[in-house]
C-alpha cells in the first residue's frame, strides 16, 4: 500500500510540471500574437495618418491656389490658415481661426519672389502618438497669371552674361564687390590680387593688378581698403588700399604667431578677424587695424580645428569649422583682448564646416559633401539647427546672400550645378530656386544693385564670370 501511495505522488507532481510549462510557453506565444497586431494596427494607423496629412496638406495647396485665381492680390505675405464660407476659400488669422481637422493642424506660409510670383509652403501637425510628433509640408510658386506683361528676368533661370580671362593660369579663390569694381584674390602667381571694373556688369574688364608673396585664400572689402588672408608665413594678412582700384598698394601686413595659413577674414571697423587652418597656435585672431599701415594684435583664441571662414554679427563671431564635433564655432568677442568660445553646434555627420554667412538671427554654413545648415543664432550659448539643404555632390566652397536675404547664393568646386539659388524666406524651408551647371568654382559674390552675380573658381580660361537672371 505505501508504494502504491508513493508512485501516486510521483505522478501527480510531475503533471502540475508540464501545465505550469505550458502554460508559460501558452502565455509567451499570446503575448507575442497581441504585441504583433497591437504594432501592426499602430503602424498601419500611423501610415494612414501620414497619407490622410498629405492630402490635407495639398488640399491647402490647392485651396491657396483657388485664392489666387479669385485676385492674385488676396496672397499676402504672412502665415495663415484656411478658411471657407459659402464655398469659398479665404485665407485668415491662424490664431483666431485655426484650421483644424481632427488631429491635424494645417498652416499656410506665403513669401515674395518678386512681384507678380509668390512661395507658398503648406505645413500639416499632428501627435502621431504619446512620443512623437508628425509634419507633412509641400511647397509651391504661384504666379500672377492674370498679369499681362514683359517676362521680369528671374533668378530662377540663371545664365552667363559675361566671361574674363583674368591675367595667369592660376585658381582664383574669392571675390567681392563694391561699387563699380570686384577685387579677386588668386592662389600665387603674378598677379595674385586683381581688380575687375564692372561699370557694365556684363562687359567686365581688368583695370589693374598686384602681385603679393604668397597665396591669397580670402578677401573682405571696406571703404578704401581690401583684407587678404594669406598663405604667406612670415604675412598671414594684406591690408590692400584700393582708393585708386587701377594702381593698388599694399599698406599694412601682420604677421600672425606660427605659419599656418590664413582662410578666412572678415572686417568689422576697425578689428579685422582672422581664421587659419588647426595647428599647435591659435586659429582665431582680433587684429586692430585702426591704423591700417601699422595693425596690431587684441587677442586670439585655440580653436578646435580649422576656421575657415568667419563672419561677425553684433558680440559674437561664427566660424565655419572642420571639428567634427563642432563644425560651427560660436566666439565671444566683446573682449578683443580676451576672445572666448560661447557656443558650438554639432551637425550632422562628420563633413566640414567650409563656408559661411550670417544676418539677423541667422547664420547659413555650407560644408564638404554639399550640404547646407541653417541656423538659429537668437541664443549663440546654445545655437540650433532650424534645417538642411542638400545641393548635390562637391564642397559648398561659398556662399552670398541677396534680395533681401532671401536668396542664397552658393558656388560648389564639383559635381553638377556648381551656382545653385536657394530661397531662403522661410528658414524651415529652403528650396531649390535656380541652377547653372559651369566649370568648378570657388567664389561668389552678390552685387544687389546690379543684380548680378559674380563668380570665380579653377577655369583657367575664363577664371571670372558675370552671372545674371534671365
């Protein structure tokens, strides 16, 4: 009888084994079965939300242009949204009248082109989930095709009005523009500074020359004055009076601590600001040149890698960086004596700063591999990245800003369409206005009131062109 009563036991207690097996091994396989359908139904809603988001956004699209078919004067520049009465589409107050529906949230920006064009940018909002936000945003040119007049040349077919063969076989670097003459500096050679008279923009001629040791990397122009940086050890900057742009004169140099070559400058009465490529000394330098035959140094600063160019706005100085883990360099330069780094920002990837404007709140930073970064520099402790633009392959080696900073001006040493026109009148949003595909080139320079572009690059024949709308 005890046996019997053992061997009982033995076959119960192994039983509730294999059911407690089971059923885990039943639970697993049901919680894998819920969480499949449960990201399944989330992704699938998640697409269909997208899909429903663009079509709201291209029905504003459309909506905007009913708008303008009723009276091209109703596209007012600003933020809207869209409202209909009666059947009849009309743009108002976002704030007041926020077009909303269901989850998404619908806004309609127009900007000017010129004035018979506008650029209108449908953006949708919505919460796909808990954590994560979705945007759908479209963007079109409407025009005033009511408007029966003579075509106005346009940026957006950009061809050449003019070539110069400027003396030598060597690169020309960058340009700039004052007046009715371009000064370009040139990689050595005699003569490596050369001044363009462009009275007509479209017959551009030399009317003089200078030879100064060493390459000339970059330029800035101001009153009677030109700003080389060099790649001239001992004469890292040329201070170059151009009072009489067919007799030119050096009048002042500076001789930066170490021989690493200068890259970029930029002026701002009376300090010139001086960046140069990474190396044991600094990369940044405030030079006084109040007295321009006699500058002198206030301050300099390490950088993290190559400066490559420099603009200044108000306190602060924002240098096109080669550091990987902070391409744009924020410098505090209330101090001249005393320089300080107040900010960086990382982009994406590892590409080079190499290129770089600025207005307002706003600085533009081309870079090696083609793409542009946009940035908010309200706060420069802590700048932010508002939006890329890629413009195909090859090194944004320059950049120029015109009709009222809403056009950017951009040249690229490789690949296709090496003068490209952004519109930039929405930061968010910056597209494609206008290409030309031409030789590779290494520097640009916006005259606004000629309305012409003036580019540089490699070509030895010709090394400087004349760019205009057509």
């Amino acid at each position: 009888m005890p046996k019997v009563f053992l061997r009982i036991k033995k076959q119960i207690g192994f039983s509730l084994i294999e059911v407690l097996i089971a059923i885990a091994v039943f639970g697993l396989i049901i919680t894998a079965i819920i969480g499949a359908v449960i990201y399944g139904r989330e992704s699938t809603m998640l697409a269909g939300a997208r899909s429903r988001a663009s079509f709201f956004a291209n029905e504003g699209l459309e909506a905007t242009r009913n708008i303008r078919d009723a009276n091209f004067s109703n596209l007012t520049d600003g933020t809207w949204a869209i409202s209909t009465s009666g059947n009849i589409f009309s743009l108002v107050n976002p704030i007041s009248f926020p077009d909303v529906n269901g989850i998404f949230t619908r806004t309609i920006i127009i900007s000017t082109i010129d004035a018979n064009t506008k650029m209108v940018v449908s953006q949708v909002n919505w919460q796909q989930n808990p954590q994560r936000t979705g945007q759908i945003v479209l963007t079109t040119y409407l025009s005033n095709w009511r408007q029966a007049v003579t075509p106005t040349p346009s940026w957006a077919n950009p061809g050449i009005a003019a070539t110069l063969d400027l003396p030598g076989n060597h690169d020309a670097y960058k340009v700039k523009s004052q007046g009715d003459y371009s000064f370009v500096v040139r990689n050595n050679g005699n003569p490596s500074f050369n001044s363009v008279g462009i009275t007509n923009a479209d017959a551009p001629s030399v009317v003089g020359t200078q030879n100064v040791a060493g390459a000339l990397f970059n330029l800035a122009v101001s009153g009677n004055y030109a700003y080389a940086a060099s790649g001239n050890n001992s004469t890292e900057l040329y201070i170059i009076n151009i009072t009489n742009p067919a007799s030119t004169t050096t009048t002042g140099t500076y001789n930066a601590a170490g021989n690493a070559d200068a890259r970029g400058v930029y002026f701002a009465s009376p300090r010139v600001y001086l960046t140069r490529n990474f190396s044991a000394d600094p990369e940044f330098f405030i030079i006084n040149a109040t007295n321009p035959a006699s500058p002198t140094l206030d301050g300099s600063l390490n950088l993290p890698g190559t400066g490559y160019e420099v603009v200044v706005m108000g306190n602060y100085a924002y240098v096109a960086n080669s550091a990987d883990n902070g391409e744009l360099q924020v410098v505090n330069v209330t101090n001249p004596a005393a320089p300080t780094i107040a900010g960086t920002l990382d982009l994406p990837g590892a590409e080079d700063g190499l290129s770089i404007e600025g207005f307002g709140t706003t600085v533009v930073l081309g870079r090696i591999g083609g793409q542009v970064a946009i940035i908010n520099v309200a706060n420069p402790a802590a700048p932010a990245l508002v939006s890329t633009y890629n413009s195909g392959a090859g090194n944004v080696e320059d950049l120029s800003l015109g009709n009222s900073n809403n056009y950017l001006f951009l040249v690229k040493s490789g690949g296709a369409n090496q003068f490209q026109v952004v519109n930039i009148a929405t930061l968010v949003s910056p597209a494609l206005f206008g290409q030309l595909t031409v030789n590779p080139l290494l520097g640009v320079d916006y005259h606004s009131a000629k309305d012409r572009a003036f580019v540089v690059g490699a070509d030895n024949n010709p090394e400087f062109r004349t760019l205009k709308p057509q």
